[in-house]
C-alpha cells in the first residue's frame, strides 16, 4: 500500500471551503457526479452571465484548488477562503490557486513529473508574456480533450486569452466565485455543514477499527488503492457534493489529501428533493440488463474492462461506460494496484438497495450500508 509497508500517518481536516469549490466542479460536470443537468444549469443560471461564462471555462482548466484550501488557516469557511482570495494581488491570483509557484515534486513517474512540469511551465509562460500561441491550444486539447468531452477548440482559446490577461482574470474570478456564494453557497453552506461533522465524526470512529487500506475502502465506497495514491501521509477531509466519489491531489511526495463523500445514503444533493440521489442512482444502474449482466460475473469474481467486454462480446468502452454507472451508484469496488483496473461487486452495497428501497417505501430512516 505504501513503500515502507507500515501504517500511513493520518491526519483530519474539515472546512466548508473545499465544499464551495467542489460543488462549482461538479455543477460543471454535472452527470459525470450523478447531478440532474437541469438542477445544476438552474444553479448556475443565479450567476451573472459574464461571470457565469468565465466560471464555466476555467473550471475546466483548473478545477477546485485542494492544495491551497488545505493552506487555509481555520475554520476554513467560505467567507474565510474568500477574504484569503482577496488578500492574493489579482495578477497573482490564479497562479497561487494552481499551485503554479511552486517547486515541482518529483514523483516515481518521470513522464508524470514532466507532464506536471509542461503544464507549470505553460500557464506561467502565458501569463508572463501576455500572449499564447496556437501550439499551446494543441497541447492543453490534446491533454483535456478527452477528459473534458465534447470540449471546443474555441473554448480552449477563450480560457487561454483569459490567461494572458492574469490581473484581469484574477479580479473577474473573485467576483464570479463571491457572486457563487452569494448566490447560492451562503444558505448551501448551512444546510451541509452539519453532516460534514457528522462524517468526518463517523471517520474517525471508523479508523479506530479499521486497517487504513479498509478505512480507504469504506470512505471511498469501493475504491482500491494504487500506486499513483502511494504514500505516508494522508489527509482526511469529507465532502459532500461529490459523493460517492473521492477527490484526492498530491501536496508533497510524502502527503496526500483525499476528500471522501459523506454525504448520507438518505438525503439529496437536491435541497428539498425527497428521493434521495443514492437510491435513485442504485435502481437506475441496476434496471439495466447490460450491468445486470457485468454484477453476475463480478460476484463471483474480479474482472477488467477487457475481461467482461470479452464474455459480453461488447466493445470495451461500452463495458467502462457500464462500469463507470455501477461505480457512481457504489455497486462496485475499484482496483487500481493492476495494469488494468478490476472490477469486483460490493455485496453490502447491493444488500443495501432492497433495505433503502424498503425503508424509503415504508418512511423509515434509510440504513447507511454495512
């Protein structure tokens, strides 16, 4: 699990400000989380149209800054990471937030370490100069092309235009992401900060129990480590927005931070929504014969992409597209340490939707799965 094979040394943060830009990230990628589109453009729609449309575009270049929110002094509240954003000179403000200024660690992975570098090295190249060339759009196309579908080549050019003007794009990403919270985060903030607590609270009484490679697991909800998530510190915070998935950056060769979904199995990303998304998701990813199909065979044994798509006779990105669905809904459990992903069903977790689906029919309280 780790190069020295002993226990990671864990440590616990907590701050609705990793929340504030999360929940941005995910209304950007709204059904790559298993958020409504129309939920997440009616959010977005509460921001002003120019702010919106720059928020929109460098989400998809940066994303949430991790790193710098876990600089934070406490509380780490949204008000607070506004008033430290503030404090940032606006030329500076969005290399501060990538991390650009700092020194490069060296990873394991020489290619790893040389992509992180040509990516510094670009942005600041641009920002510096004041201008950016077409072979810059080619490469940050050809790195987040895939990532982010469907992404416009205009698009790209529009966020690196933005990034020759840094003083300028510094100063309109305060007020696009203060206008956010005014609009949206401030009453957001009060209603998920209780069950933040009681997440990070549940956490902590998991690890007295636990191996951390299985406090990983059940955080995680099925996600197995790899190598690229090696090493001897972790920071643990909870998120609520983007569970069931996890958020995890390096900070340093040694320290890493994960933020794990704690939000329950029986409330809605939704204020107001009575179905709760964890139901709603599980019955969608099992009322399909394809994933019907992939769940039979990984019961009873773990599989790759490839294996299944072979014993379905798919084409294997169909088969990761099923897969991705079964791991949105915590159905399955992820393994990193292979060459290949594998695939193995989480037997709790399917126990847990006829128990869910029956208290919620019922109007109990849904059971968290075991």
């Amino acid at each position: 699990m780790n190069p020295t094979n002993t226990s990671p040394q864990i440590s616990w943060d907590f701050g609705t400000a990793y929340e504030l830009f999360i929940s941005l990230h995910v209304l950007h990628q709204p059904e790559y989380f298993g958020i409504r589109p129309s939920y997440a453009a009616s959010v977005r729609a509460r921001i002003p149209a120019e702010e919106r449309k720059l928020l929109e575009e460098v989400f998809k270049l940066m994303g949430a800054p991790l790193t710098w929110i876990s600089t934070l002094p406490d509380p780490k509240d949204a008000i607070s990471a506004l008033w430290a954003l503030k404090q940032i000179p606006p030329s500076q403000r969005m290399i501060k937030l990538q991390g650009l200024d700092c020194e490069i660690e060296e990873s394991d992975d020489p290619a790893e370490t040389e992509k992180h570098r040509k990516f510094n090295e670009t942005l600041l190249r641009i920002a510096d100069e004041g201008k950016w060339y077409p072979e810059d759009a080619d490469y940050f196309m050809k790195t987040f092309g895939k990532k982010h579908g469907g992404l416009k080549r205009e698009t790209m050019e529009s966020v690196l235009e933005r990034w020759s003007h840094p003083e300028e794009l510094g100063e309109g990403y305060l007020s696009a992401i203060q206008s956010y919270y005014q609009a949206f985060f401030e009453e957001e903030e009060k209603r998920i900060e209780p069950m933040l607590r009681a997440g990070l609270e549940q956490a902590q009484q998991l690890e007295a129990t636990m191996s951390f490679e299985e406090l990983f697991a059940e955080l995680s909800q099925g996600l197995q480590m790899g190598s690229e998530l090696n090493a001897t510190k972790y920071i643990l915070a909870p998120a609520f927005w983007s569970t069931p998935l996890v958020f995890f950056e390096r900070i340093d060769k040694d320290t890493m931070l994960l933020l794990f979904g704690a939000r329950p199995s029986n409330v809605s990303v939704m204020p107001g929504e009575v179905v709760p998304d964890a139901l709603v998701r599980s019955l969608k990813a099992l009322a399909d014969p394809t994933r019907l199909k992939i769940l039979h065979y990984l019961t009873n044994e773990n599989l790759t992409p490839s294996e299944i798509a072979r014993k379905l006779q798919l084409r294997p990105p169909t088969v990761t597209h099923h897969l991705k669905e079964l791991r949105l809904a915590g159905l399955v459990e992820l393994s990193l340490a292979h060459e290949e992903n594998r695939y193995t069903a989480r037997r709790q977790a399917l126990n847990a939707v006829y128990q869910n689906l029956t208290a919620f029919l019922e109007g109990e309280k849904i059971k968290e799965p075991a």
